[in-house]
C-alpha cells in the first residue's frame, strides 16, 4: 500500500498558498521554516511531483501543485466538518466559518455575524468582500466556505442557493443635483447626473449597465471604483451621485449632504442569497449559519 499525505502536510500547504512567504507560513504553523521546507520537500518526494516553484523566493505552486492545493482543501473542509458534527453532539459548536460576500450585501452579512455569534458563542465568522465570480471560484476551490452573492444561473448544478432578500435599488445624490427632496426617481434622470459607479468587473455594476442598456442609456460615469466607501465619499462631497441598494443604503447613517430616492421605471430586484458547494454533509457551521439567516427573516 503507498504512502499517503499527512493532515498536517496539507494544512502547511494551505498556510503557504495564503501566505506565499516560506518564514511567515512557517511562521503561523508554530514551526521552523528549515522544518516547514523539510515537510514540503518530503510530500513532494513522496507524491514524485514538484510543488513548489521555488527561486529565491516563493514563485507559486506548479501545476501539479495546484491540484493537490485544491484537494488539500477539501480534505481539511471534511476533517473540519468531522470535528464541527462532535461538537453539535456535544452542543458545543467552536470554528471560524469563512464567507465571501459581494460588496452590496456587506452590512447585511455583519449583522448574520452579529446574530450567529449571539447563538453559537464560539463560532465566528471570516468575512471577506469579494465579487461573484471570485465568490464562485473560492467555492470550487475550498478556499471559503459559503458566499453571500448573487443568484447565477450558470451556477445551477454546481452550487446550492438558498435566497435571502431582493435588492432593489436608489440614486444617492447631493441635493444640489437631486431631481426631488424626496420620493422617487427615474433611471433616466439618474443617467443625466455625473455618477461615480463601482468598476465594470463587478456584479452590482453589471447588473446596472445591464437596466440602463435596456432603457436605452449610455451614463458616462465621472469616476469608478470598486467600493462603495468612495463612492459616498463622492456624494458627501458633493462631486457625483451615484446608485446604490436600498439595503446599503439604510444601514449607513445618511446626513443633510445626501438625498435617496428609491430608482423607477423600470423597477429591478436582484436575488441576493447564500451559495454553498451542493454535497453532503454540509459543514455543521455552514447549517448553523442558513439556520441564523432563516431565522432573522
């Protein structure tokens, strides 16, 4: 019978792939880098294949490398998920449970922090502001375990997706180039204004180029950038509007420097839910977490 990887010889190649630095992995496993290297050298004598890139540096894994990171990563997610189910039995649930969460749905996934962490004292989350296609892409690869995102149908098959709440969207603006002190607007009065929107690789900013093509638009936004914090920055100061999900919107404290109008004609909601691999059995953190969302309403 052949040798196989030790747990621990998995866990050093995750710390290294989220380190990319020899000492500082070394360094988080409470080991010698000398030692780490010696471990990393034996798994790839034992596997006959190269893992690492090396020079006077990390460079990177190799190819094959890459494959056995992915594997890594669902060996530790299994024996993670073992040790989680003794502790359900024993009713007491510990961990870090890490979630990709697309900026829009930000505020929302610190208050599900909130309300887990006042039902499981010792289970937190991990928090990590990433766009869809990275929220899918960490998901295949074991590197989080949920995602808060949005709903895709060319996910359908490979994740499970259980929806939260439907987004709906506003013009945030300064008075002084709001249409109105109050109410609502259109997305073609919207598109007149200099707008500053968050950069094209993002959904949020798809799915609002996606309904100003539709009613026949071409806003040409004055600045672009991938969080929202600039974005506000941008409207306090009076420089730009921009359009924003209602429930962005009333988690911040808004003052007299901004007017929100709940955007009209057309009316769009986008399905923001959670999205885990579809397998069986889930991580008890991950049924933890759906049964916090569900309860929260």
């Amino acid at each position: 019978m052949g040798r196989y990887p030790e747990i621990r010889d998995l866990q050093l190649l995750l710390a290294l792939s989220q380190r990319k630095h020899f000492t500082r992995a070394a360094a988080d496993c409470g080991i010698s880098q000398p030692a780490f290297s010696a471990r990393i050298n034996h798994l790839e004598q034992m596997l006959d294949v190269p893992i690492v890139r090396r020079g006077n540096k990390f460079l990177g894994f190799t190819r094959e490398g890459e494959l056995i990171l992915k594997w890594a990563r669902k060996v530790i997610s299994d024996v993670e998920g073992l040790r989680q189910d003794i502790e359900v039995a024993r009713d007491d649930l510990h961990g870090v449970i890490a979630v990709g969460v697309v900026p829009t749905a930000l505020p929302y996934a610190a208050s599900i922090s909130t309300a887990l962490r006042a039902r499981y004292e010792h289970l937190t989350i991990k928090i990590q502001s990433l766009s869809s296609v990275e929220i899918a892409r960490a998901l295949h690869e074991f590197a989080i375990d949920a995602g808060i995102t949005y709903l895709d149908e060319k996910d359908n098959g490979t994740l499970r997706f259980d929806s939260i709440y439907q987004e709906s969207y506003v013009l945030l603006s300064p008075p002084h180039m709001a249409p109105r002190a109050r109410g609502s607007a259109t997305w073609k009065e919207a598109a007149h204004l200099p707008l500053c929107l968050l950069s094209k690789d993002m959904r949020f900013r798809q799915i609002v180029d996606e309904v100003f093509l539709s009613a026949g638009l071409t806003p040409e936004p004055v600045m672009e950038t991938n969080a929202f914090t600039a974005a506000m920055v941008q409207v306090n100061n009076g420089a730009a509007a921009t359009i924003a999900p209602q429930k962005l919107v009333d988690s911040l404290f808004l003052n007299q420097n901004s007017v929100s109008l709940k955007l009209e004609n057309p009316v769009v909601e986008k399905t923001i839910g959670l999205a885990t691999l579809d397998h069986e059995p889930a991580l008890p953190a991950i049924d933890a977490l759906r049964d916090v969302i569900a309860s929260s309403g």
